[in-house]
C-alpha cells in the first residue's frame, strides 16, 4: 500500500494502516520540518477530535488545545456575538495548530515502526484500473523509482500526482469564488476572544486564535495582488480599519511571520476512486477557508478509507471500498454548500458592481446578517453547520469499522 502524501490525510490514514497491519510506505514530497512547521489550519471539529481520540492520538490536542465556542461579526451597524458553542447541537471547536497535529501524528506513526521516505516526489500513478498498480517517483538524488502497490492512496493535496494520475473521463467540478484573501501569521496574541468576522465597504477582514502567541489574519484583496505590496504597517492600519478598531478596541500588532494570497476557490473529484487510486483530503476536493472545513474533511476521509482497505486487505471484501467515494462525496458536498453560504455572508460578490447590482447585494448580506443576529433558528442552523461536518445516519452505521491503533491488532494478510 502506498500513501502520497505526509498532510493530516496522509499521516491518519498511515496510522490506521498500520495499526491494521497493513504494510504501508507514505511518500513525501518535503522535508520533514517543512511537514511538521507547515502552518494552515485551526480549528478542528468535535467530529475530528472524536475521532482522533478514538486511535488515540488526540493527547496532544487535549494537552495543547483549547476549545472555541464564539465568534463576533463586525458590521456598520455595530458587532454582535454568537455563542455558537450553546447553539445546534451545542458543540465546539478546538483550536490546535494543523502543525502540531501533523507533528503527533508523524511521531506516532514513526514510533509505531511506520516507513516514510521525505524527498521523494511522486511524478505519477500508473495502472490504477490495471493489474500493476504503480506509482513513479524522483528519489532526493533525481533516481527514478517504481513502487508496485494493490492501492494507492492519493493525499498529497490539490497539486499532487494523484490528481494528475486522474484519467480523462474524471470529473472535476471547480468553483472560483472570485475572491482572494491575503493569509497573515502574526506573532501577536489573540485581540478577541472570540473568531471575528469583519464585513466592511473595503473588503472582508478575519481574526483567528491559533494559540497564545500566534494570531491569524486575513484581508480580502484585490485578484492578482502580491503579497509583498503589503508594508507591515499597511496590514496593521487596514485591519484596524476594516476590524473598526477605533470603536470596539485595539488589536494587538506583532511581527507579520507568515504571508501568502489565497484565491478563493472550491472543487471537487468525482468519483474518489478510480481502480486502485483512491483520493482523501484536498486531492478529494478544496474548500475555501472560509469555513475551516478542510482538515476536517481530510481526517473524516481518511478514518473512513482506512477502515474501507483493512476490510478490503485483511478481510477480502471491497464492498467498503466501492461504497468509499459515494459516502464522503455525502460529506464533501455539504461540506461546500455551507462555504460557499459562508463566503457569500462575508463578501460583496465581485463583479456586481453594474447598475446598481452592488447596493442589492450589500443591502442583501445586511439582511442575511441582521436575520442571523436576530433568528434563534438561523442561528442553530449556523452553529450545527459552522461546527460539524452533518453527521449522516450512513457514516455511523455503515462505515467500515477502522482498526484502532494501540488496540488489537488486524492480522496482516497481503
Ligand atoms: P496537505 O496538508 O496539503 O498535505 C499534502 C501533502 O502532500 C505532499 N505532496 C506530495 N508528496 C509526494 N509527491 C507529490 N507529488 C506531492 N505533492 C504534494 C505535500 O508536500 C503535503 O505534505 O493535504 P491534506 O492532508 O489533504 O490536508 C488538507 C489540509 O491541509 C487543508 O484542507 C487545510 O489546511 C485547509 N484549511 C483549514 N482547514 C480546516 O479544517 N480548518 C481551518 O481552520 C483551516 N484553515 C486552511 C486554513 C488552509 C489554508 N490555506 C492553505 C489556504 C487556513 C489556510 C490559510
């Protein structure tokens, strides 16, 4: 078995092989301390967290983590707050770097006796419909190399092998949001306690705890702008602006550690599995972050494509496997239906700015936004969507069951 791939998707599904007893290799593009410093994601679901627990491997994020239940949108008509941790099915984030995570899961993967190689680009995954399913790769010396495998796992993101092993008839349904975001790590604190939303004339502007020292922000830019325009000064003074600093309280500036333009954008593959190639997290599909869904979908994928090919290796039965993609495209759909809602809250739509389109479309979000402060309803519905991927009656009773690592272990039989 071959994974593509050291990401949270790779490194889960690593682990439940192995605790399966599946003999696995995960092939690397990076080196590890570019695995392991990567920042991105945040907020994990309590989905996530249940089910990293459940393989036990969620005692980093209980010890470091911490848990986030409000967030606060700041508009012209002043800022309100949803304690969305009381709300739907009352249920939290938790909020641990996705570096850290992918740290824990390494080292467990690796303590466990777990085989990765680092430097090891996949070029391309041959035969998957086939009978010699293999996978290409350039060694750290430039080599060439083979590895034969029954199944391929695809989790090295959206600019993979795995994507580009695809064959025609694949579908791939892309979405530009049209919108782009300049990406900030600043070191400095958290100003609010709270995930604050900041819709303003001037663009979208984002606050995101990441850990006491560590804040992430983000700024709505123009299409095509460059990262590096942005003076340290300009960011600070324009999200003071757009965060109305000057009525609800300053932020806490710090150094600009980390930056980068995000084009907004979602897609997603269809079908997931093609013959021996199976596809989990950001090579499954892209979500905007928005809604901080990604990660979440790739450890929900994951824990279900694990259990789907120790049933398929160890049991010989492919049913799971057959039925892998049709059950989390279930999640990935639902997954980008409340992105693409929460993209639209947060943004003018580009564009509109014609006859009078962008007045409509302001007037239009105002009114989305006063219906979410006032709504109880609309507020449950956000909480229950913001918070968890929908839990469908499919994935509790028909999911493969997942081997667990440090449990009894699977005996390995190919
Ligand atoms: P990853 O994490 O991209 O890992 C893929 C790995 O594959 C390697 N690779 C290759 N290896 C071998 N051969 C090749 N040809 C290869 N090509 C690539 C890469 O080096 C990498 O190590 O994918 P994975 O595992 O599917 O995980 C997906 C998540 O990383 C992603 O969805 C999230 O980070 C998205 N996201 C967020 N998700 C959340 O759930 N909550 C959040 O709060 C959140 N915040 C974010 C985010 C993404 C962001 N970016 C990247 C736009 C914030 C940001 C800024």
């Amino acid at each position: 078995m071959v994974v593509l791939g050291a990401g949270p998707a790779g490194l889960l599904l690593g682990n439940l092989l192995l605790a399966a007893g599946i003999d696995c290799v995960v092939l690397e593009r990076a080196a590890r301390l570019h695995v392991q410093t990567r920042a991105r994601a945040g907020f994990l679901a309590p989905n996530t967290v249940r089910i990293l627990d459940r393989h036990g491997l969620a005692d980093g994020l209980h010890r470091d983590g911490r848990t986030h239940g409000t967030c606060e949108f700041r508009t012209a008509d002043g800022r309100f707050r949803l304690d969305y941790g009381t709300l739907g099915r009352r249920e939290q984030h938790t909020v641990y770097p996705q570096q850290n995570l992918v740290t824990d899961l390494l080292t467990r993967y690796l303590d466990a006796g777990g085989r990765i190689r680092f430097h090891t680009e996949a070029l391309a995954v041959h035969d998957a419909d086939g009978a010699r399913p293999h996978v290409t790769t350039r060694e750290p010396d430039g080599r060439p190399t083979r590895w034969d495998a029954r199944y391929v796992a695809g989790c090295d993101g959206r600019h993979g092998a795995a994507r580009r092993s695809l064959p025609p008839g694949a579908l791939r349904h892309h979405h530009d949001l049209g919108v782009s975001w300049l990406g900030l790590l600043a070191e400095a604190p958290p100003s609010l306690d709270a995930v604050g939303y900041a819709v303003h004339d001037r663009g979208f502007a984002g606050h995101m705890a990441r850990s006491p020292q560590v804040t992430r922000y983000y700024l709505e830019c123009p299409r095509g702008a460059s990262a590096d325009a942005w003076s340290e000064e300009r960011i600070w003074d324009e999200l003071d602006l757009r965060m109305r600093a000057a009525e609800h309280g300053p932020l806490r500036r710090g150094p600009i550690i980390e930056r980068g333009v995000v084009d907004l954008a979602c897609d997603v593959v269809e079908p997931l599995r093609h013959g021996s190639l199976l596809l989990a997290g950001d090579a499954a599909s892209l979500t905007a972050p928005a809604a901080a869904k990604g990660a979440n979908l790739a450890v929900l994928e994951a824990e279900i494509l694990a259990g789907a090919l120790a049933e398929a290796l160890t049991g010989g039965d492919d049913a799971a496997l057959d039925r892998y993609s049709a059950q989390c495209l279930a999640y990935i759909w639902r997954a980008q239906e409340f992105t693409q809602w929460m993209t639209g809250l947060l943004h003018a739509t580009p564009g509109q700015d014609r006859s009078g389109g962008s007045f409509f479309h302001a007037s239009l979000r105002r009114a989305r936004l006063d219906s979410l402060r006032t709504s109880r309803a609309h507020q449950d519905w956000f909480a229950e969507n913001y918070v968890c991927l929908s839990y469908t009656s499919e994935y509790t009773s028909a999911a493969a069951p997942v081997p667990t690592v440090g449990r009894r272990k699977i005996k390995k039989k190919n």
